[in-house]
C-alpha cells in the first residue's frame, strides 16, 4: 500500500473533538465541523475513494493520540484487508516506532510523522524495519521553511532537502503540505510541489489550497503521486468523482 499505482485524490478526515473539522491555514479554533467520521468517511469511499488520510487534529497539536476511539471506528468501518477495503494513512500525535507499529497492526496502511521525524529521525528507519514503506513523513511549509509542533515552531529546514533525507531513512512517502495555502480555497503552490518531488524517488502525496478542480491537475502536472482534499470536498466546490476523472485524463 505504499506506493501508488497511479495518482490518486485522497478526501481528508481530520478529526477533533471527535468530529469532523477543517482547519484554516493550520490554526486551531478557525475550523468548521462536518459531522460524524465514520459517516464521513463511508461517503468518501461510497463516491470513489481509494485511500482516506485520516488526521487526529487534537493530537497534532497536544503531542498525542485524542482521538484514538474515533479514529478506531473509522478503521473498523472502512479499512481491512478485503478487495474493497480502502487504504488509510494517519497522522497527528504519533511520536514513538512502538505506538506507529500498533496502529498498522490495528490495521492501518500508512501511518504520517510530522514533529517525531523531525525531532527524532531515526524513528523512520526504526518503523520501516518491521513495517516496510509504510511511514510517511510529513513536511509542512511555511515560508520556505518545515514547521513543526502544529505549524508554531520552525526548524530551518528546505522541505526539499528535508525529503531527500527521509528518503534515505526509509520513508516510504512524502507528505508535503504548504500551510501558508490550506483550507483557504485559495489555490496551490505548485513550484513548492514541484521542488519536493524533483528531490526524491519516493511518491509525494501534496496538500493544501486546492480550490478547484484544475488545483487537482496542475498537482499532479507537478509530479504529485496524490493529493489530500478537505475543505473543497466538504464544502461542495467539486465532486471526487470530477477530480479524479480530470487528472486520469492527462
């Protein structure tokens, strides 16, 4: 499940409070809430998902898990191992290799690390050791530089630099999100995706700012492998069917 065979549209759901929220440009308190996971997530994989990323909003900021039962139930609803089981990738609040191999057992495809990769590196090459490709890091841009600890501390980091020495500690996918752009229906940043993907041979799953169906496209014209929608999704600004049939045409 770590590499994508072809390039793919991934509805987000990220989690607070046990509901369904969107965040704008990453601060907490600006979210609007859509309702129950479990009933967000079936609609997703009803209209076509292939692979949810999940995201314990809750946990990103507090340093670990809030939403474990809600997230569980997700898990237990959408995923397994059937032929339509669909992939799930989460993130947010995971800091340790023992608690990430947990929740791949549990049943999860991928699991995202953002502020543990970042402070502790090794803990890529120590996941990918029992659970091969399945760790994606989580490189969120502000400014030109990789954020940490919710989006509030910067590292001085290039986010592409940053990918290429994932990659050679056995990530087994990128997650670039340009905060400066998300949940802000304010469109992308295309040279900043672009920059990521030359660095690495990994996937680069880009996210944030995607307003429009032609976001989805200049996406994946970049070299994206897929990208992560929420608040165009929930807000009814495009269908998923509409954006995966636009990038499958080019």
């Amino acid at each position: 499940m770590s590499h994508f065979s072809e390039f793919e549209v991934i509805p987000a759901v990220d989690v607070q409070d046990g509901e369904v929220v969107q965040l704008v440009g990453g601060e907490r308190g600006t979210g609007k809430r859509y309702g129950d996971p479990v009933a967000a997530a079936e609609r997703w994989v009803e209209a076509g998902a292939e692979t949810l990323h999940l995201v314990d909003l809750d946990g990103a900021f507090e340093g670990e898990r809030v939403n474990a039962g809600a997230i569980e139930s997700v898990v237990d609803a959408v995923g397994g191992d059937g032929a339509d089981a669909v992939g799930l990738q989460l993130g947010g609040g995971i800091r340790a290799a023992e608690g990430a191999r947990a929740l791949l057992d549990l049943g999860l495809d991928r699991v995202i690390l953002g502020t543990a990769a970042v402070e502790t590196p090794e803990i890529v090459a120590e996941i990918d050791e029992t659970h091969p490709g399945s760790v994606v890091v989580s490189l969120d841009a502000k400014d030109g530089e990789v954020v940490v600890s919710g989006w509030t501390e910067g590292t001085g980091l290039d986010p592409a630099e940053a990918a290429a020495r994932y990659e050679e500690l056995g990530a087994g996918a990128i997650l670039f999100t340009n905060v400066d752009v998300e949940g802000q229906l304010d469109g992308i940043d295309r040279e900043a995706v672009a920059s990521v993907v030359d660095a690495v041979e990994i996937p680069v799953i880009a996210s944030g700012g995607v307003a429009a169906v032609d976001d989805v496209v200049a996406l994946k014209e970049a070299g994206a492998a897929a990208v992560v929608v929420g608040t165009a999704l929930y807000e009814g600004e495009f269908t998923l069917r509409e954006a995966q049939d636009a990038a499958d045409e080019i």
